[in-house]
C-alpha cells in the first residue's frame, strides 16, 4: 500500500491506496470536486449558482450528484444538515476562506435570515430567494466515499471525514485540546468528526462558529463541544455528527435512535467524554 496527504477542500487529505497511479487519481478527483463545489472560488459552479437570479438552475452532473447526496443528509438526519444554510453562514462573518476570517468586531450579527427551500430533481435545483448553498462537509464525505466505491482508495480521511475498506483499519479520535480519548476498530465503515472548537471568531462581542442550526439560522451552541459518528459512508457520518452536535445534550439520545448510526461519541465543553454502547475500541 501507499500512502499521500495534500491539501484540498481547506483541509488535509490523507489517502492509502494500491499504486501510485491510484493515489493520483484520487488527488485529482478531490481537486475536481472543490473546483465545483467550493464556494470560496469565484469561478466554481456553486458560486454561479449562488449569485444567479431566477429559482431554476440546472445542474451539471457533478453537482447534481452532490446535491442529490447533500438531500439525502437532510432527509436522514430529519433537516438538522441543511446545505441551504450558506446564507447565514456568510452573514455570519465566514463569508472568505477561515484562514483569512478575523474578528468580525465590524460587522452586526444578522437580524433575520429566511429559512432555506430547496429542492433537486434530476438535474433542476429550485429554491427560494435568498436562499444559497453551502456544501462543505457534504461534498468532503461524498467525495471521500465516491474514491473509494471507485477502488481508487482504500482509506481517505478527509479533515475527520473517513471512509476505510480496509478490515483491521484504526482510527484515533482526537479532542479539541489535542488528546485521543478514544481509538476505534473502524474496519469497513466510516467516521466522521464535527467540531466547533475551530472553526470559531467573534463577531462585534459575541463568539460564533462555522456550524449554523437550520432552526434558528444562528450558530451552534450547547453543551457539546465535539461528535464523532460510525456509519457504513462518509456522507452518512458527516451527517450524523453534525446533527448529534447540533443536537447538544440530546444528540446521543437521537443517534441511539437511528438505526443507520453505528456507533457515537461526544465531547462536552468541560471536557467530559460519553459514547453510545455500540462503540467498538481498540483495547
């Protein structure tokens, strides 16, 4: 096996794979994803889609791919996952790259932002006015998952988005102050870790971050500082650790209750850990 990290999607990628050829098709295909999805390229498919008038647009057939798996973490995770966020997340003040976002002391937090409407079929997105597309996590899973569905990768992690094929494969799970509280026998499956103890910045004298609440359109708060999540994709676990996070105390509760979750943990601001009993870790 052979192993490559470079940099894509503002994040790490780390890839195992066969050959070398291998590792560069699956450096390719994440390049040509963010080159799609990426809202902080002005030329990217996504940023067209954002600013073009009309409730109609169509699609190319990646981005119809990704759309079509950015609805299915809505439906899955009953609307806690909302790709139609991106609006508030750019009033919010992460409207550039987070390497160049700063306190926003200059900025007021927004009054209202509409709710977001959208839908996918085919190759038509519809939504409301206002509403624009955020597909960070999404598009990371996703792609995570298509490179190794494709047999280009054996393993891909992805800024804590992982998607293995590999039986004897381990993951370390590390907290916000840079400590494994845990190492898990992934194998066959997917991880994937949600985090707002990062991606974070003051907007005039309010600390915010980057995971917006499709209930309220504001940014994440609660208890849980951190969640991870075992499921069989990617995608799925982007999904389940977003809407665990979001979920705060309740999160765990809920993962329990959904059967396409594996396995889950948290980590709460005071540093306590908690897990569902399905989580299967390395002795």
């Amino acid at each position: 096996m052979k192993r490559n990290l470079f940099r894509a999607m503002g994040t790490t990628i780390d890839v195992t794979a066969a050959t070398g050829g291998a590792l560069a098709e699956t450096r390719d295909l994440f390049e040509a994803v963010e080159a799609t999805c990426s809202r902080f390229l002005p030329d990217s498919e996504l940023s067209d889609i954002n600013i073009a008038p009309g409730a109609e647009v169509r699609l190319s057939p990646t981005m119809a791919r990704v759309m079509h798996a950015a609805d299915t973490a809505r439906t899955i995770t009953h609307g806690f996952v909302d790709a139609g966020v991106g609006a508030a997340v750019r009033e919010w003040g992460y409207d550039i790259s987070f390497e160049a976002v700063d306190a926003r002391i200059d900025r007021a937090a927004p009054d209202q932002t509409p709710n977001p409407e959208w839908s996918v079929k085919g190759v038509m997105l519809t939504r409301s006015p206002g509403t624009q597309i955020d597909l960070g996590g999404v598009a990371k899973g996703w792609t995570c998952d298509l490179a190794v569905d494709q047999g280009t990768a054996a393993i891909v992690s992805a800024g804590g988005d992982v998607r293995s094929v590999v039986p004897d494969a381990r993951v370390e799970i590390v907290d916000p102050w840079g400590d494994i509280p845990t190492t898990l026998l992934l194998g066959v499956g997917a991880l994937a870790t949600s985090s707002v103890s990062r991606r974070r910045w003051r907007l005039q004298d309010r600390e915010v971050n980057h995971l917006i609440d499709p209930r309220t359109m504001e940014p994440c708060s609660g208890p849980v500082l951190q969640a991870s999540a075992v499921t069989a994709t990617a995608l799925e676990a982007e999904a389940a650790a977003k809407a665990i996070l979001l979920q705060g105390a309740d999160g765990l509760a809920w993962a329990d209750r959904q059967p396409w979750i594996r396995a889950a943990l948290v980590v709460w601001h005071d540093g306590s850990v908690f897990a569902t009993t399905g989580l299967e870790m390395v002795a």
